[in-house]
C-alpha cells in the first residue's frame, strides 16, 4: 500500500500504543537483518506449523516480522497515519484489542485457506508481515472517518470510504483468483480478512457503545419531563398572598 494522508485534528504526536507498536516492528525489522533465517523459522506464520502443528504464537509474531524495507515501510507508514485517530478515539486498550483481533484474526484465517488451496503460499510457506492488521486500521478509519481525504502515491485525493471498497474489491478479486489456481505469492486472504473482521468489530462495538449512551439519554429526559412536572404543580399550588 502506497498512500498519503492528510491527518484530522486530534492531537499532536504519535499515541502510546501506536508507538509502541512501532518501537517492536522497527526492532524486529533490525533483528531479521542480522538472523534472516532464524526470525521466518521461528516467528513466521507457517500454516502447516499452526496446524497441525499446534504453534499457535505464529499466529501473533508473524506480524512483527518484515521482509525488506518497503514491505516494513508502507505498513509502519499505515500504522503511522491511520493508527492514532482511532487510539485517540478507543483509547490504548480498545486500540490494542482492535489492532490484534484484525491482525491476528487475518492470520487464522490464512492458515487454512493455504492449507487447502495450496499454490504459491502452500503450508509450509512462511507469511509474514503487519498487513492483516493495517488493511483492518484503514477499514476502522474509513467508517469512523469516512470522508477524510486519503492521497494515494501522494499525488491522489480521495475519500476514506472510496478508498476502503477500492481495495476491498481488489483484495477479494486476488483472493477468489488465488483460489481459483491463477494466485500470486501475495497473501490477498490475509488483507481481506483484516477489512473484513474489522469491518464487523466497529459495527458491533458502535452499536455496542450506543446502548449505554441511549439509555443515559432516556434516564436525563425523564427526570427533566419530571423536573416539568414538579415545577408546574409547584406554579398552580403556589402561595397566595395577603
């Protein structure tokens, strides 16, 4: 994903979460430099690892583990852009839950999906990379956001919401394609399953949220209609004066 972003107005600098997350991805960057090997045996997502073979923390460590520069650079820039509007607007554990539940949730669903269609990504191919949870961080913005301006190569304006179906459709198209025998060494189904699950989680969680907000309001508008009431029958009985 190559993108640029014009930021909303919630407060400067980087949130704790986001740079925290940062922090860990740069110093996994460093350490597969120096261990290229070791790093994809040990932390990769290798479907037929997970399952059968029951190392499920693949399924979280994956996603700190880049293969070259750009692959680290336009996901950090994703999570640079796009990850602090809505730490700002969750708050850090909500934002944690979030980033994890559409990262790793992209994950388990890419294990059996390359489990069974085999191809360029077949079980014993490592994945690697934070784009489950990026692709999910730009599906949260855009129905939180939807009219923000995104600008694609820098150059393109184009609203959040346009963007989010634009590359949804094309995630879903790779990854039908994918299964149909004609797939790339690209993990479509992992980035789908991120906008997919994150997509459900803030629909969810935004009605979730406005339950308690609903009944507040109906709680302070029965004690104003009662507050009415009392004021009114206080106007008609009120003293008389000799």
């Amino acid at each position: 994903m190559s993108y640029s972003y014009r930021r909303v107005s919630f407060g400067p600098g980087l949130t704790p979460a986001v740079m925290t997350l940062l922090i860990i991805n740069v110093g996994a960057f460093a350490l597969r430099l120096f261990l290229p090997r070791l790093t994809l045996e040990l932390f990769a997502l290798i479907p037929a690892q997970v399952f059968p073979g029951l190392q499920l923390w693949r399924v979280v460590t994956y996603l700190f583990i880049h293969d070259d520069f750009a692959h680290i650079f336009f996901n950090m820039l994703g999570l640079f852009f796009f990850g602090p509007p809505l730490e700002q607007t969750w708050g850090t554990r909500r934002f944690y839950i979030f980033y994890f539940l559409t990262g790793v949730g992209a994950g388990l669903v890419a294990v059996p999906f390359y489990i069974f269609f085999g191809g360029p990504l077949g079980p014993m191919t490592p994945i690697i990379g934070a784009s489950g949870a990026i692709f999910g961080l730009l599906a949260g913005f855009a129905l939180l956001f939807p009219n923000q301006v995104i600008y694609l190569q820098f150059l393109f304006p184009i609203k959040a919401k346009w963007l989010v179906l634009i590359y949804g459709a094309m995630e879903f198209f790779s990854t039908v394609s994918y299964a149909g025998g004609r797939g790339a060494g690209v993990a479509n189904a992992a980035h789908l399953a991120g906008l997919v699950i994150a997509y459900f989680y803030v629909r969810r969680f935004s009605d979730f949220q406005s339950i308690p907000f609903r009944l507040r309001q109906w709680r302070r508008r029965r004690q104003f209609k009662a507050l009415q009431r009392e004021q009114n029958r206080r106007d008609d009985n009120g003293p008389t004066f000799h």
